[in-house]
C-alpha cells in the first residue's frame, strides 16, 4: 500500500525572547510558499507583529458577535440590565488576561482565548428551560416543545434569572475545567488519543458552525461573497508573491530579511478593510438592530465583579456548567494538538496541556463573575487564521492578550467591533472555518484510512456527531426527565457535536482491537504527529521540547508545588523516555488489555518510502 510522506505546515514558534531550534531539512522538495515567512526570517518585525494583533481581533470581534449576538438578540426591549458596550469590554478584558496567562506560563502555544461555539448551546439551553414551553403534537412525527410566544412570556425578571444563572454556569465550567486541569486528566486522556480522535474532532469543529455562518453572511451575501473572494486571492493566489520590507536583522538568525509574503500575512486584515470602505461608502451598514442605535459608554471602566449582580449558582447552572467544562476542554485538547502541529513542535505533554486547561478555567471564572455569560477557550477560528496565513508567534499573542485588555477598559473602543458588518463577520468565519475543516481531513493519512475499522470509526463519529444534535434539537421531548437540572445536562451535552466527536471516536478508537499500524501509533507515540516526531534528531527534540516548560523564573517553583499538581510541572526523566516522547514500538495505548500489537520499523519505513 503506498502513501505519500506527510509534510506538516512548515509554520514555527518565534518566542518574543528565545530562538528556535532551526529544523532539519526535508528530504522531500516542497514549495517555497509553504514554509512561513516568521520560520525563515526569525520573530517578526514589531510593526508587522502589531498588523498580525490587530488582524486575531478582527477574527476575535466574529466570534464576540456570533455569540454574543446569539444570546441576547431574543431579549425583549431593556432586558439588559447594562449596556451591550460593557458586556462586550468585560468579555475582551477576561479574553486579554487569559490569553496573556496561556502563553505565559499556560500551553506556552501562540493560542488566542476567545468565547467558543461550546459555550452557546448550554447557555441557550439554559435560558429556553427558562421560558414557558408549549408541547405540539404533529401527525406522524415526535413531540416538538416551542416557546411560549403569548405576551407575558418574556418577562423581564426571567431574563435576568437566566443571564446571572449563565454567569453562574460559566464560573462552575472553569471551576470544574481547573480542577480537572490540576488532577492531570487531560495529560492522561490526551495519552490516549490518536488520529481518529483528534481528526474527527477538528471536522465537526469545522462544520458545527455553518448555520451561525450562514446567518450572518445572509445580511448581505454580495459583501459576504466579496471578502471570501479577496481572502482567497491574497491567501493562496498572491501567496507567493513577495514585496519588499524594511531591512532588518533577525535575532535567531543571522540573515537580512528584505521581502516577506505581504498578502498572504495579511490576508484577513487587507480584505476585511476593502470590504468594509466599500460598505461604508456604499451605504450597506448591515449591524444588528440590537446596536444599531448607539448608546452612552465610558472611555476608560475598570471591570470588577459584583459590579450588576453576583452570579446565580443554582442546581440548573451547575447542570449547565458540567457540560461546558466538558465541551471546552474536549475543544481544547483539539487546539492544543493542533496547533503544536501547526507549529511544528512535538505533540503537547501532559503537563502543558494540564496546565493550559487550568488556566483557561481560571479565565471562565473571571469573565463570569464579570458578569459575562460567555467563558474563555481556545479559538479554532484563530488558529486558523495562523494556518491560512502561515504565521505564529507568541510576541503576537501577547499581543493579541494586551489590546483585548486594553480594550476591555474602554468601552467606548470596544463598541467599534459592533460597527462591523455582519456579512464581513460571517465571510472572515467561513474562511477560518473551512482552514480548520481543511486541517482535520489532513491528520486522517497519519493513520491507515484505508482499514475497514477506521473508515468505520470515522464515518460513524463524524456522522452521529452531526446527527444527534439536530435530531434532539427537534424532539427535545425525547430528554425530559421531569427534572429540571438533568433535562439541561442531557441537553446540553448531547446537542454538542464536538463533545460527541470527542467521546465517540475516544471509545471506539480504544474499544475497537486495531494495530499500530492501523491506528497511527507505530512509534508508540501518544499523538497523531508521529511520523513528524519521529523525523526530528533527538538534539533538535530535546530542544522542541523546551518550549512547552514553564519560564526559567518559576521552574525553579515546580519542588514547591505539592504533589498532589506536581502534574502541571515537567517530569524529571529522560527527554527520550518523557510523557509524550517515543516508546518501546511494543508498548499499547489501547484501554482493552490484549488489543495492542507490535508493529514492525519496517512496515512503517516502508510506508514512508512510498
């Protein structure tokens, strides 16, 4: 069976202090334009750094407004008891100083925080249990429930139990996600998760938001269609093209850079500016009716907590939050690996990706006893972004961090996201939606897809995945349970595709017997970014590696830390024999005892020489 050899993103972490290790050379040729101008010319000039910040916010002010706009564009005339401005600032300060924290001393990837898709389904789970409901009957089909449409239905007080008890669910779901994060639990399941867990994860990623998509390019598909097209032509037709820059002297390097890919860099900040002129210039201001009549916001706010109202933890919130915390870390888990991937590193240990998942919990906190219902997550769309424009630095996530926080104590700079158009908004999503789509059909050749066993594990994940959600949410009936709290968690867990994704394809990838060699795990190695890992000399690894350890100043920390977390520090073993390194090829990460077999060197250096 002949394959071709994998070549992954040639995209490189550039610190904002320390060098890289170069990589060593492909044996195979690949083009030129694959290989990121930041790997080739060392961290980025801090004038390009800041177009590249300025470009993740646009992605960022998509998300702020899909979901925020998704929660609140049913509330009834003065059903806020604050201004949309300072909800928004609340969310980007919590967003800024978790994203700060990650790359700091969380994953240490360039990862960009930001309100995920997974926060939206419990929160508008939550508030619909909230509403009265009216059970119809059809002829030959399920009980379908409807909200009450009668007058009185949309109370302003039920409104507001609703939004303190979506800030209580936030504050449980990074409650939960921290502690899950200081037990070591996703070091350990992220052990046990090969291609077809991880690949599957990232399709419904993709295709989980097209109908949130669809809604706002259907404001103006004209504009929408427009922005799509220049983003293709300067990301991939103009890719290659190179213009001329201001000479300056990397520091990991000792080359001058004098041209870099101007259009393929910027091409999410060039075409969302043309667009949005043109609709300017056109008159198409296509904003949402919620804010299309501005209000009074402050230059400067210091967010605090118990500003409006404290966060209601009732049974129904902590239902809700349970499935957050799920939801998130399960999507987390997916940006982790790929963007190490991305990246070019080796696949996350267990102690960057148990303390990342701890501090994004930590941000979930402060956003919801900021009030905001919305938690904080790694962003897919972000990553994406990275991806399309093959680029990724921990200076522009810094950053990213910075201006969130800034903006965050401005209200009034804040509501400037909200005079986006939502077309331009919905076409940046589809984009980095279909990168992201793009990139999981792309780990599925580290496994052999050809085996029957996987083309069932992925068939049957990806579909049921899709499936469930849409089924349960036009028979919601079929979850009563007469009460209340576990009507939202089953809800709320069972409408997530990618927590769907992630558990289907985690029990069947480690029930269902496979080899190796089947699976993508020939070198033994807990990651889909085998035959990546393996190709590094140990030098340049051990070297990697280094990238995911805490910063120099509080290594020296890691004795302190009482063992019941020492999980969130390295290991003191052996790089060659560390969690997440190589293996004996004999060793299984199945979790049926008897399943594992032993895969030839061979067998795979014969699949690579194809």
């Amino acid at each position: 069976m002949s394959r071709s050899h994998p070549h992954p993103i040639q995209l490189r972490s550039v610190g904002s202090q320390d060098a890289r290790a170069p990589l060593p050379p492909q044996p195979a040729i690949q083009n030129p334009s694959s290989h990121s101008w930041a790997s080739l010319c060392g961290p980025p000039p801090w004038r390009l750094s800041c177009l590249l910040a300025l470009q993740h916010i646009l992605v960022l002010a998509s998300l702020f407004c899909a979901s925020h706009l998704l929660l609140l564009g049913s509330l009834p005339p003065g059903g806020l008891p604050f201004s949309p401005a300072h909800l928004l600032a609340s969310s980007l300060f919590s967003c800024g100083v978790s994203t700060t924290l990650q790359t700091w001393i969380g994953s240490r990837l360039p990862l960009v925080q930001a309100p995920s898709f997974e926060f939206v389904v419990p929160a508008l789970v939550l508030t619909n249990q909230k509403l009265p409901l009216a059970i119809q009957t059809p002829g030959n089909s399920s009980d379908l429930l409807h909200l009450c449409e009668g007058p009185g239905c949309h109370s302003l007080e039920l409104w507001n139990t609703s939004l303190r008890e979506m800030s209580g669910a936030v504050v449980v779901s990074g409650l939960l996600q921290g502690m899950l994060g200081l037990l070591g639990a996703p070091g350990y399941l992220f052990f046990h998760c090969g291609p077809l867990v991880l690949a599957p994860c990232l399709v419904v990623a993709g295709l989980s938001a097209h109908r949130e998509v669809a809604l706002f390019c259907s404001g103006h598909w004209g504009l929408a269609l427009l922005l799509i097209l220049l983003m293709v032509v300067c990301s991939q037709h103009l890719g290659s093209c190179k213009l001329p820059s201001c000479r300056w002297r990397s520091a990991s390097t000792s080359s001058t850079c004098t041209h870099i890919s101007a259009f393929r860099l910027l091409s999410v900040l060039v075409p969302v500016a043309c667009v949005w002129i043109i609709s300017a210039l056109l008159g198409l201001s296509v904003i949402p009716l919620e804010q299309s009549t501005p209000t009074e916001a402050p230059w400067f706010w210091l967010p605090h907590p118990t500003e409006w109202v404290w966060p209601l933890l009732s049974s129904r919130a902590l239902a809700a939050g349970i499935s957050m915390a799920l939801a998130t870390s399960v999507s987390s888990l997916g940006c982790y690996a790929l963007c190490g991937r991305l990246m070019h590193l080796p696949s996350p240990p267990p102690h960057a990706c148990s303390r990342g998942l701890s501090l994004e919990g930590l941000g979930s906190v402060l956003a919801g006893l900021l009030g905001s219902p919305m938690g904080t997550a790694s962003s897919f769309p972000n990553i994406g972004t990275m991806s399309l424009i093959q680029a990724g630095s921990q200076r522009v996530a810094h950053l990213v961090g910075l201006l969130c926080v800034g903006l965050g104590l401005s209200p009034r700079l804040a509501q400037l996201l909200f005079t986006i158009p939502l077309p331009v908004l919905g076409g940046v999503l589809s984009v980095t939606q279909a990168v992201v789509l793009s990139t999981g059909f792309s780990n599925f050749h580290l496994a052999d897809i050809d085996s029957g066993r996987n083309v069932f594990i992925v068939g049957f994940t990806i579909f049921m995945a899709l499936l469930l959600p849409r089924w349960l949410r036009e028979a919601p009936v079929l979850l009563s349970t007469g009460w209340s709290p576990l009507d939202v968690l089953l809800r709320s867990l069972l409408t997530e595709p990618i927590f769907l994704a992630g558990l289907l394809g985690f029990l069947l990838e480690n029930t269902i017997p496979g080899t190796k060699l089947e699976r993508g795990l020939c070198q033994g190695l807990p990651s889909p970014f085998t035959a990546q890992e393996a190709q590094m000399p140990q030098k340049s690894r051990e070297k990697v590696v280094q990238d995911y350890e805490l910063p120099f100043p509080l290594q020296n920390l890691c004795p302190c830390i009482p063992q019941p977390v020492r999980c969130l520090c390295p290991l003191p073993e052996d790089p060659g024999n560390e969690e997440g390194g190589p293996t004996e090829p004999g060793e299984t990460a199945n979790l049926l005892p008897g399943f594992g077999e032993q895969c030839p060197r061979s067998s795979r250096e014969e699949l690579r020489s194809h």
